[in-house]
C-alpha cells in the first residue's frame, strides 16, 4: 500500500481527499494544503518581521539557480543573493525534478546510494545526513550503458531492463518490427517486448512518440555522417554500422532469405538488411617460412638504398611524403595473379588446391597423395572422418587405392620409398578397410572417397610429367619453391600458360606470403644488381646474393610496405625510361610494366597450398576449355559458376615455349592475353577507389581448428611494430601503451604474447605468457543469455584447461559478447599499459557501439613484464577461426573507437527531470576509451570508490566570460577577431544549439515555450523572445551596432536584432514573490496531476491563494 509522502501514513485511493503529482509523489490533499499553508506562513513572518530582515530582502535578488546554486556555501555570494530553506522532507526525499531541486535545498546524496551498508543496517545517524536512492541517469532514454550491469543497477532508467539479445540478436523483437499487425503475434512475443527493453533500430531518426515505443525502446544517438544523402561509402558495412545515414536504419534486419539470398551485392538491398558472412575464407596451411626475416628493417633499408641513390645521381627528389595517392592505393589494392597451363589446372580442380612445386614433387609420394585426399574439400564434408579411428582406417583405405593406381602405370618405383610397399597386399587393404567403413559412412560419401583417391593419383602421376613452373634449380637455393609464385599485378609471363588466375587480396596478408620487386632468380643471376643499381655492388658468391634477396623482401601485413614498394617501383621506371626523376605517375608505372618480361615485375610469393576458395576470378581461353574432360567442365562450373569468363579466343593447345619477354611469339594468344590484360586494368580502374576506402590492412589468416594446441606466430614482432611506428610518426606518444587491433569470426581463439617464439620441440617450462582468449560467440537457444567465459590469465601456452578448471584467470566474464552483432566479424582491442602494468580487451569497431563487454586487470612485474612481451601468436579452438587487419599501434586510433552524440536530446532531456543534484555520480562516460571503470582502475588501481558527476553540464569554455555577455557588439565585429579568441560569449540558442562552437557557451536557459510559438506577434520584442521559447528560433538577438540611435524600423530587422533593451534584467533577476510565483506554480499547477474531477477547481484555489497580495 502506497503512504503519503508528507505524513508517511497510508493511502487509500480516495479521489477527493488524496493527490497525485505527475512525477507519480503521492499526498493527502489536506498534508499538501497544510505543507503550502507553512509555506505561506513562513513567507508573511519574514515580510513583517524587524526592519533589518525586510531591508535584507528588499536589497536581495533570488539566485536563479535556487536550491541547485553551488556557491550557496559562499557567503559573499549569499549576501548579494537569497537561496530557498531545505526541503521539508529531509533524507526522505527522493524528488529529482528539476523544478523541485530549484524550489528547495537539499541534504546530499550518500556517495553509496541505495547501496550504502549504514541505510541498508538504518543507522539513523547517517540516515539524518544524507538521501538514499537511485539517481536518474542522466541520458536517459539515450543511454547506451543499459548492458552495463553496474550502471543500471545504480541508475533509474525510463525503461524496463534491457532485453540480453538487444540490439542484434532478438528475434522476437525482430519479429515484432516487421509485423503489420502486432496483436497477430504470440502472446510469448508480445509478453517478451512488454518486459524488456530493446533498441529501436531508428536511433536519433525516430519519429515514433508514442508512451509505449518510448517506453520500451533505448533511442541510442549515433554521429551523423557528415556526408548524409552524399556519402560514398554506404557500399561499407563497418562505416554504415558506425554512423547515421538517411534512409538507413542504424539497427538493419537480417535479411529474411539468409544464405539464400540472392541480391547479396545489390546496393539498395543491403542498405535495408544485414547478411551473415555466408562464405568464410578456407584455411591456408601454415608453415612459418617468415619466422626469421625482420620485414620492418627491410623496408627501411630498401627505402633508404633508393633515396642514397637518387641523391648521389642527381635525380630529381620527390618530394617529402608526395608519393602519389594514386600508386599507393593501387598497391595496397592490387592482387596476386597466377598463370598455368591446361595440365596443371586439372590437377589443381582435382586437388582443390593451387600447389608449390615443391608440393608437387612430393605427390610421387603415396602417403602424401593419401594425405592430400584426406584434406580436399569433398572428403573433409565426411563427418565420420572427424573421429580418429576412422580417419585412420580412410587414411589406410585411400593410401592402398593410391598404391594400386600408381602400381597399374609402374608409378610406384619413382615414389619416394617403394620398398615399404613391396610386400603388401593393397587389394587386401583396401577390400577389409571398405568394408569396415560401409558400415559407418554413407554410399554417396563412400564413393567420393573413392573416386578422389583414384583421380588424385591419376593425376599426380600425369602432373609429373609436366610439372608446374620454369623450374629453375636456383628457386631450391632461394626457398621459393615451396611457394606458389605470382605477380603483383598484370601478369605477362604467356609462357606459364594461358589459364590467368586471379587471387584474392587476403592471400597476400597471409603469415606465409612475401613479395620482391623483381623475380628472386634475378639476385642469383645477379642481374638484380645491374637493374635495381641502388642495391648496390655485386656480392659475388650465391649464398651471400640469397642472403640479400631475403633482406629485400616485403610483407603486405607488415607496415610501411606500400610506401617501400612504392618508392621502388617509380625508381625502376624512371631508371628503365631515362627520366632521373621521382616524379613518376601510375600510368608511366604501367607503361614499363606491359613492356618488360614479368620477372621484371613485382613477384609475389604465395603460400604453398592455396585452396579453391581464395580464387577471385580465372580467366581462359575458349579452345582450353572445350578440351577439358567433362568431368572438369562439371567441376569448373560446380566450384567458379560466376567466378570464371571464357574468351572467345582459339590459341593452341600446346604450351608456348618460345623466348621471354612481354609479348607471345603467337599473334593468337598476344591477341588474347592483351584482351586479358586489358579487362584486368579495367577492373582496377573501376574498383581500387572504393576498395581504397577499406583496404585490408595487417595480418590475415584463417586459423585452423587444434583445440588451442598449435600457436602460431606472426611475421611481425612488438618491437619491430614500435620501430616502424618511430620512423614515421615525429612526435611518438608518451603514453607508453601498445594497442593490438584484429578482426575475427565465431571468437574461440587466443592470442598469446611472450618473450621468446613458442616452439613445442623446446623445452620451454619456464615460459611465462600473456594469454588472452576470446570465448565462442553465444548461439541463442532460449531468451535467456548464454555465454562461455573469456578471460585474460598469465601462465604456460598450453595451460588453457588448467586455467579454466581451477580458475587462475586475471580477468574473467560470461557476458563478453552481449550486444554484439553476431553475423558479423568481431574488432578487438588489446591494450598493453607498460608502464602500470594494467591490461584491456574491449570490442572495437561498430560494437562498441552497443557492447560494454570488457575486461581489465593489473599483473605485477614480478608476474609478468609487459615490457618483455615481444611475440604475437594466434589459436584456434574446436573449429576454424577466421581472423583478419591484425595491426600493432602504439596511440589509439579513434576511428576504431567509435562514440555516440552526447548532445542529442538525452542528456539535454535527462537535465529537466534526471539531472538530481551536484552530487549525483555516473560511473561511466561515452567518450572514454574503456568506460571510466577502468579509466579509474587504471589511473587508481581501485574503482570502487572513483566517481563522476552525473549532472549532465554543458563542458566549460577554456575562455575568461565577457563581463558584456550577450550585450557585447564586439563579438559580431570582424574588426575584432581577437575579441572571440580571448573571450567567451552565451549561445543565442543556448543548451539547445546544435553547434557548439568553442567560443561560445551553452548554459541552459529555463523558460516556458511561447503559447503562440512562431506565429507569435511578439518576436519582434527582444523582451518577450528572452522571456519565452519559440522552436528553432534563438532565445536572444543580435545586439545592433547604432543600439537606440537605429533608424531601422522594419519588422524584418527588428525580429533580428535589439537595441540596448535589458533582457535578462527582466528575465532572470526577479524577486523573491516573482520567483516563488515561477516555482510554485510551475511545480503545483503545472506539473501536478490531479485524479478526481474536483482537481481543477482545487488548482484554480491555489492560484488565487498564491496570487493574492497578502501572499507577496
């Protein structure tokens, strides 16, 4: 039962002698007279009280910020100003209207709120000194902590508790969005959106005033693309996700076709739906052949060979970082190309993979042909092969089918160790291993296994005799091939043959991949020397060539590569034309690059088992085509559908053998390949200026699946990382933090920084790591939220489950992920914080937006050094983990920490009725990187007790007030301009400027809107428009310059500007009686809501009471 909140006695819903305020305080209607009747009393005692008194309060003007005055502890302030008596009701009131807090002064808040010990136990003593209640949030309906467990535990919100899947991954909120006819739904449904809260997918773009949308939605103010309807990066997922756009919902559905969808690249369509990543990147076997090479310290070698060069011949300089925009795009953009011949690429369909030449050797090899079956596509789609009694038993089966096929073409004495098969039975084997897997694997998948076997075998026997490659004996010296080559670019090299693959970017960001700006042959040869003349003087012997070779080369996931390449590449096209000069443009670049032999050309070397999946497009000439068994026409039409174009062009089916250079000796395939060539500089053109916009940047790999068993270390140390980071940036941060950034799909993954390189063949028991994991992302199964736990631990790489069972974490939580976008990838932040020893993980990226999931903890140097932490290895779990734009900054980068509009009308809103008092505190602010939890953890070390203020205030001007205010007319001279630097002024449109220019101040001016609003006949009077609100017109004019000496009658300038008139003398310097005739009123008449019919007439009473003479 509800109490009166004067007398504390209960209340019993009668209509005529109980009221109701519209902030829902309860009274007895005789307790509300007798409480405005003290009032009264009191205000007649001090008007006929001594002399002193009455001269006191004659010589006094009421401060306009009443009971919220903080200076009422000034005594010089409260000689010149009267403040009002404390509110009657003491430690008791829980009132936060902002009209309350004016009328009355009050106790202060217990720093502890509702959550203080001493009122939870009640000891009066402490309970007489300070309120206890939960303050209202200060953004209100535009709060974006609601998943912040804390904050809404210590904060009222205007909403029920947040639904746990919000905003993303409710889909009986979905369901709820795209019904026409919401009492069709279910009552679980509907039930579901009545008890919790969700974020309404229009942001600030709401129109929707309804009690109950507003009621039950969170309206989270994204910043607004400056851009709007004009904006040229609406094709990018991650920036549309991140800001507001017109027309485009801030929360966009799933597309309701999923997977099937089949408008997943028309522009219009993905602005209105999300779409989950439906084709994930395969994996790409690591091999760790860049373990050794220090890429940052080549890049800058290689650029510092080129400038000394340039110096020392004269050439014209290019100017201090003025390589054109133009070449760095294209080679941040460009992608690997791969040219075969007919044979290769049937292998490469059978196999499903593009191989090195050193893999190819080793398919003379049974076991290895066997293994190569085991990891195809098809065959890894078996689910029975994913246990290990029956993966070996195929492994069995298969190598004893591979045996007999190469036995059958006297293949079998070339393999690498025949005399092992000598005495088997392969027809035995593979009769009992069929048999015994019939019983657990399906027909259908039987026969595929079967039939890969038999046609991988025949094919690796057909591969040898025609292996992929020049194949020069040098590539062995160099390491090359164990790669799969390729060119940086159009490919010219007609004699590798004329099926021209085109790869995707990712391959080149791989752990594996690297490129040179000439093919690595020329070092051996040492014809490098003679056309790259800055590398300098000839070492002479072959070792020490191949030694130079691998302190060239550069790394497209390493930093500063694009500039290293840059640089290079205009240096070989002026040295190749003459010109002794850095002025090079991209169309002289490609004018060189069609002209030479593309061993001259940028050579990328690609990991040495690419699968199918990271094929962009194959282009083929239509006689090749017509000669490919029906069986790989299937094939090519299963796997490339709208990845492969046939040009209609009839070249012969024989390889080209002739001499190298740019051009085929056949005047056929020259036409063809410069058909190719042309739609490949075509498609540049088209496409490298959007995807500029969102260029792939660091490291990418898709880790496979090992149950956190295998870490992988990255090409790219810490160290190095702050090498490159010095070089270029003049002025490095002191802040003395390392911010890792990665992007991922799933989660399941860990990353582990040490030392030393993890190498399992070492002991290495003494290692101590920075071990940070990253639980699966949570599948939804009820409403109820489900998640495994993340955690960030010190200890051994291999101590995962020792972690977890007995619980060593740093740092743990099970809500990591709640308010993510799950169909999307995830951005991570690592932050390293040397000097204190703190560690962070936070989300990055667009989920920042909405996500509060964080994890922070302090290790001590006797722990583990941060300082010592050098290597960055990655791991998956119990399924593949894509993971991509693996980057090591050392200062924050903003775009990566996207933040709301705190302007928007929450904060402003929340002041009229949330802002409580001065001591009201918010434990979090939108703009901090980590949320200030742990900015105070981080800067105390303990967060329990470090509070901020709530009061959403207006930040103040760094400039000295001018003691003319809105009178100044210097602030409008532009004879003056060192006026506004030195001196701040008032906003006409005070706290509801949109523009918050730093020179100006936007303290809130508390008026009533204007009855009349625009269609007032009073706009003209400078008065009136300071007195009273009319929308999105300014609340002061613009002093004029002649003041009352105007000649300027017209409406028009009138409604502009005022004359000298005293404005805010007649608005906000009034009486005490003025001033109580605001409040009160404002507070009873106006804000109270009576129930009965008989309210009205009471409200008219106290009107006249309180308007009476006697009164004042």
């Amino acid at each position: 039962m509800s109490t009166c909140s004067s007398c504390n006695e209960p209340l019993h819903g009668d209509d005529d002698q109980e009221v109701t305020t519209a902030s829902g305080v309860k009274f007895h209607r005789a307790c509300l007279e007798n409480l405005l009747a003290s009032k009264s009393a009191s205000s007649s005692k001090k008007s006929k009280g001594d002399g002193s008194v009455a001269s006191k309060s004659s010589s006094q003007s009421q401060c306009r910020k009443g009971g919220k005055c903080d200076q009422i502890d000034d005594k010089s302030h409260c000689r010149e100003y009267e403040h009002p008596d404390f509110c009657p009701d003491g430690s008791r009131c829980k009132k936060q209207t902002e009209d309350h807090l004016k009328m009355f002064r009050h106790l202060p808040l217990c720093p502890q709120n509702h959550k203080c010990i001493d009122y939870l136990k009640e000891v009066r003593e402490h309970c007489d000194q300070y309120r206890h209640f939960a303050p209202y949030c200060p953004y209100g309906n535009n709060c974006a902590l609601f998943h912040d467990k804390s904050h809404f535990e210590d904060f009222q919100h205007p909403f029920p508790p947040p639904c746990p899947h919000t905003p993303f991954e409710c889909p009986m909120h979905s369901a709820l969005c795209e019904s026409k006819n919401n009492r069709s739904l279910s009552t679980v449904i509907q039930q579901h959106c009545l008890n919790f809260a969700h974020v309404c997918k229009l942001g600030r773009n709401c129109l929707d005033q309804t009690q109950l949308h507003q009621s039950r939605s969170i309206h989270i103010a994204r910043q607004v693309c400056p851009y709007g309807e004009k904006c040229s990066m609406v094709s990018d997922e991650e920036h549309i996700n991140t800001l507001t756009h017109p027309h485009i919902p801030d929360i966009r559905p799933l597309c309701p076709y999923r997977d099937e969808c089949r408008e997943p690249d028309k522009l219009e369509h993905r602005l209105q739906f999300r779409h989950r990543i439906m084709h994930e990147p395969g994996v790409v076997r690591y091999y760790g052949t860049n373990k050794h090479v220090d890429f940052v310290q080549n890049h800058k070698n290689n650029i510092e060979c080129v400038n000394r060069f340039v110096s020392k011949q004269n050439w014209k300089p290019l100017p201090p970082g003025l390589i054109p925009d133009e070449i760095v795009d294209w080679i941040r953009t460009v992608q690997p190309i791969h040219r075969c011949n007919l044979v290769i690429f049937e292998s490469i369909l059978l196999h499903g993979h593009v191989m090195s030449r050193e893999y190819m050797e080793h398919l003379k090899d049974p076991t290895f042909v066997a293994n190569s079956v085991l990891h195809h596509s098809r065959i890894r789609r078996i689910d029975a092969l994913k246990i290990k009694t029956y993966e070996e038993d195929a492994r069995k089966y298969v190598t004893a089918l591979v045996c007999l096929e190469f036995g059958k073409q006297g293949f079998l004495s070339k393999s690498a160790n025949p005399e092992i098969f000598v005495a088997a039975s392969f027809e035995d084997t593979v009769r009992k291993k069929e048999n015994k897997l019939s019983g657990t694997i399906p027909p259908n998948d039987m026969r595929a296994l079967r039939s890969k076997a038999i046609d991988i075998a025949q094919a690796s026997i057909k591969l040898h005799s025609d292996p992929a490659g020049i194949g020069y004996a040098s590539d062995k010296a160099l390491g090359t091939d164990k790669l799969v080559f390729s060119i940086l670019g159009p490919h010219m090299g007609h004699y590798y043959g004329d099926i021209v693959i085109i790869f995707k970017r990712e391959i080149l960001h791989h752990c594996d991949a690297n490129f040179s700006m000439q093919a690595a042959t020329s070092f051996v040869s040492g014809r490098a020397y003679t056309m790259r003349p800055w590398l300098g003087n000839d070492p002479g012997s072959i070792s020490e060539r191949v030694k130079h070779y691998h302190a060239t080369r550069l790394h497209a996931g390493v930093p500063g590569y694009e500039y290293a390449a840059a640089l290079e590449l205009m240096a070989l096209t002026s040295s190749q034309f003459n010109l002794k000069s850095m002025d090079i443009t991209l169309d002289q670049i490609f004018q060189r690059w069609l002209a030479v032999d593309s061993h001259q050309t940028i050579e990328a070397h690609l990991p040495q088992l690419i699968p199918l999946d990271y094929i962009d497009h194959i282009y083929m000439p239509r006689s090749l085509f017509d000669h490919l068994s029906e069986d790989a026409r299937r094939a090519v039409g299963a796997v490339f559908s709208d990845r492969i174009t046939i040009e209609d062009h009839k070249v012969e089916l024989t390889p080209d053998k002739g001499t190298f250079g740019a051009t085929p000796s056949s005047k056929v395939r020259a036409d063809y390949q410069e058909t190719v060539v042309r739609t490949i500089l075509q498609r540049y053109e088209k496409y490298t200026p959007s995807l500029a916009l969102s260029y792939l940047r660091g490291i990418t790999i898709t880790i496979p699946s090992t149950n956190l068993e295998e870490h992988y270390v990255l090409p790219l140390t810490i160290s190095q990382a702050y090498a490159q980071y010095r070089s270029e940036e003049a002025h490095p941060s002191k802040d003395n933090i390392t911010h890792i950034y990665w992007k991922a799909l799933h989660g399941d993954m860990m990353i582990t920084l040490s030392s030393e390189k993890i190498d399992p063949d070492v002991d290495q028991s003494h290692l101590r790591c920075l071990i940070c994991y990253v639980a699966a992302k949570p599948i939804e199964i009820d409403d109820q939220y489900h998640e495994p736990i993340s955690y960030l631990a010190v200890g051994h790489p291999f101590q995962h489950e020792i972690i977890r069972s007995k619980k060593k974490y740093g740092v743990k939580t099970d809500t990591f992920y709640t308010g993510c976008n799950n169909a999307d990838y995830f951005t991570y932040c690592l932050e390293l914080h040397l000097s204190n020893g703190f560690v962070v993980l936070a989300h990055a990226g667009p989920n920042a937006l909405y996500s509060r999931g964080i994890m922070c903890c302090r290790f001590s140097r006797s722990d583990l050094d941060l300082t010592k932490l050098n290597f960055i290895h990655v791991s998956a779990g119990n399924r593949k983990v894509p993971m991509k734009n693996l980057v090591v900054h050392f200062t924050r980068q903003p775009s990566m920490h996207p933040t709301f509009d705190k302007s928007f009308g929450g904060a402003s809103t929340a002041s009229t009725s949330a802002s409580a008092s001065a001591t009201t505190t918010v434990t979090t602010e939108y703009d901090d990187s980590h949320r200030a939890t742990v900015k105070s953890k981080l800067k105390y070390g303990d967060m329990a007790d470090k509070r901020k203020s709530a009061s959403a205030k207006t930040p103040k001007s760094p400039l000295k007030p001018c003691k003319d205010g809105i009178y100044c007319l210097l602030q409008y001279s532009s004879d003056v301009p060192e006026h506004n630097s030195t001196y701040s002024h008032p906003c006409r449109y005070s706290e509801l400027c949109s523009e918050r220019e730093p020179h100006l101040t936007h303290e809130p001016h508390r008026v009533p809107k204007c009855d009349n609003d625009r269609s007032c006949d009073k706009l003209d009077d400078p008065v009136h428009r300071a007195a009273y609100r009319h929308t999105n017109l300014p609340d002061f004019l613009i002093p004029c310059f002649y003041q009352s000496r105007c000649n300027n009658k017209s409406s028009k300038h009138r409604k502009d500007y005022f004359h000298g008139e005293r404005v805010l003398d007649k608005t906000t310097t009034t009486s005490k009686g003025e001033w109580s005739l605001i409040v009160l009123i404002n507070d009873i008449s106006s804000n109270f809501r009576f129930l009965s019919s008989k309210s009205g007439r009471f409200r008219q009473e106290l009107k006249q009471t309180y308007m009476s003479a006697e009164f004042w």
